[in-house]
C-alpha cells in the first residue's frame, strides 16, 4: 500500500491577527482513491501540533515535517499556525507581539481546529476524538505548557509531548556575557531602533548581495533557509515583531524547571482512562553543552528530581551532540537524526496508547465555546 500527502492551507484572522494554517495529512491512498482532491473518511487519527520557538517560520521545518510523517504510519497530520505580522504591517494593536499574546493566539487556534474536529469527525478527515500529540521548539515548548495548564479540555486531548530544546532564559557564566543578556533585555525599545534602521539598511542593498552575507554567515547553501531568512530581515516590522518577544523571554521567562507543569502535563492521558492510569510521556530534547538556550544541567535536573520521585518516570531525556538550538540551519544529516528522535517517540505514544478512544466525554468540544480573550487575567 501507498501513501498520500495531503496539504491544507487557510488564511484566517484569529485574535485580530492575519493567521496561516497550515497542516498536512498522511493517509493510505486506497481511502483517497483515484480523486485528486480526496475526502477520507476517518482517516486521521493524531494531530501532531507544531508550535516553533521564536521567530518560527513554517518554511524553516517545512522540510523536516514531510520527514517526520513519511516515517510515520498512516492517519497523522502534522498542524501548523503562523502569524502573517510576524514580517507584515498588519496587525492589530489590541493583541501585542508578546509572551501573552502568543498563548492567546495558539489557544485561539487549537479552539478553531477543535471546531473543525467537530464538523469532520462525523462523516470525513477525522476519526471521533482524534488526540493529539504536541511538538514544540524552544520557546515553543513554553507556549505549549502555559496552554495545556490553561485549558484541562485541551490536555486531556493529549497522548504526549516532544520538546525540542526548550527555551528556559539562562545566566552566562561569564560576566560580561551576563550584562550583555541583561543590557539586551532591559532596553527593548533602543534595541528595536537597532534592528529597524538596521533591516531598512539591508533593503538599500541588493537581495544577491544580502543573500551572500547570510548564506555565508550560516555556513550552509540552503536555498529556502537562505531565501526566507533574506526575506525577513529585509522586512522593516521584523525586528520589532522578533525583539519585542524576545526581550521579553530574556526578561521574564522563569530560570528554572517548571516542575508543577511538567507533573501536570504528565498525568494519566485520556487513553488509559479506566486502563491502569498511565502516565503521558514527554520526551525531550538537549543539544550540546554549549546551547546556552537550553543548556544540558537542566535535563540532568531532571534526572535527579526524578530520582527522589519528585518527577514521574515518563519523562524521557535524551541529547544528541553536535546539534545546535537552531537546528533547523544545520545540515540535512543532523536534522536527519531530530526527524529520526522524533519519529520514534512518536511511534512509541501510539504504540503505548494503541487504542485511541472514540467516545465523546461532553468536556472535549467545551473549549469551542469560552471567549479566549477571558483567560488574559490568568495568565
């Protein structure tokens, strides 16, 4: 049996902001049968959701997606959400480009794919109750735990977590280096002023000329990375959209395991309800001892606080050297052994929990209705 792709893409406004959705469904192509643009019925039985660390782009994993899913059975569909403003002058000002802001948004869009669950699950696309399984990037894997300690209705939805370095803000060991981060985080505004002036001088230059620089300065020939990292700096609202929220993760993001959220997220997922309570597994990531982003003591953290029975067991730490926190302009061989980790604990939750419920719990399509605008006061 064969296999199909099946691309969707949607421009939508959610929370005032100009939002692509884009998602990509594996399924066997005798369910698709020989019409161009199949309808499956009860096809997709996980949605692998993608949140990227900052300032993620889909055509930056775009790639490695098609990878992750082609060594994956049938019935995934790897679900991604952009900001268009992220590099456009559209955005509203009611939702700003922060930390908040991008918890809103996600929440406001796992709210919409919920509604668009409801309306497929009955005849097309998705079994009942699909679950979903997410993956995260850096500051992505932040954004992930604030939405699923938020909202229960979404966690219980969830079979397992992939965090891919998460972003935890750090303190150099170097002095200087510790001023630096700290000047950088305390004057958002002048570094904003930087970086405009800065991306209005890249647009006096040729885009070949620009185009040299970074593909040079990545040390790669990656024409799409190339192509795409060009194309945002020469954007004069990227530095203000990417400063501003990065800033605020240097500032404000804890220096520290949250350990309440990751034994929240770990608790018995809705698959072995009623079956022995098992634990959902996270998995994370670790790059090399000099990702200062994500350094490796707090994985070892993790081990000891798991130890002393402090953290469950069904959090699996894994480190992969020669990796670097931006994977993704590394080559295609360590992007391959990510891809690789992935696909693996991916396969191990379905393998785990092989047996996804089809029964609807009344709690599972509540979170279409709550204005996500109300949960600003919590976060």
């Amino acid at each position: 049996m064969s296999s199909r792709f099946i691309e969707h893409h949607q421009s939508t406004t959610l929370l005032g902001w100009p939002t692509d959705i884009l998602s990509v469904d594996k399924i066997n192509i005798s369910a698709a049968g020989e019409d161009p643009n199949p309808n499956p019925v009860h096809t997709i039985h996980t949605i692998i959701i993608h949140i990227p660390g900052n300032p993620g782009q889909y055509n930056w994993y775009n790639s490695d997606f098609r990878d992750i899913l082609s060594g994956l059975g049938d019935g995934y569909s790897l679900h991604h959400c952009r900001r268009r403003s992220c590099h456009e002058e559209s955005a509203s000002a009611s939702i700003p480009w922060t930390v908040d802001g991008q918890v809103l948004h996600k929440i406001a869009y796992i709210d919409s794919l919920l509604l668009l669950i409801k309306q497929h699950s009955n005849h097309s696309r998705f079994i009942p109750n699909p679950k979903f399984i997410w993956m995260g990037h850096s500051f992505g894997c932040h954004i992930i735990q604030r939405i699923c300690v938020l909202r229960k209705d979404i966690l219980k939805r969830t079979e397992g977590f992939l965090f891919l370095m998460p972003y935890i803000r750090t303190f150099p060991n170097n002095v200087i280096d510790q001023k630096n981060l700290n000047f950088c985080g305390n004057n958002q505004n002048h570094l904003i002023n930087i970086g405009t002036r800065l991306s209005q001088t890249i647009r006096l230059l040729p885009e070949s000329v620009v185009r040299n620089l970074i593909r040079n300065g990545m040390k790669r020939d990656d024409d799409e990375i190339t192509n795409l990292t060009t194309t945002l700096l020469r954007q004069p609202i990227y530095p203000q959209n990417f400063l501003q929220l990065g800033t605020e993760e240097i500032r404000d993001i804890p220096n520290e395991i949250d350990v309440t959220a990751l034994r929240l997220l770990s608790s018995s997922s809705s698959s072995n309800k009623g079956g022995g309570g098992g634990e959902r597994p996270i998995f994370i990531l670790y790059a090399g001892d000099n990702d200062q982003w994500c350094p490796y003591f707090h994985g070892e953290e993790i081990i000891s606080l798991q130890s002393v029975n402090v953290l469950p067991s069904s959090i699996k730490i894994t480190k992969i050297p020669g990796l670097r926190h931006d994977y993704v302009c590394q080559n295609r061989v360590t992007r391959s052994k990510v891809n690789d980790w992935c696909i693996s604990n991916i396969s191990s939750v379905n393998n785990t929990n092989a047996n996804p419920s089809t029964s609807d719990d009344g709690d599972c399509y509540r979170s279409v209705a709550p204005n996500t605008m109300a949960l600003a006061s919590k976060l």
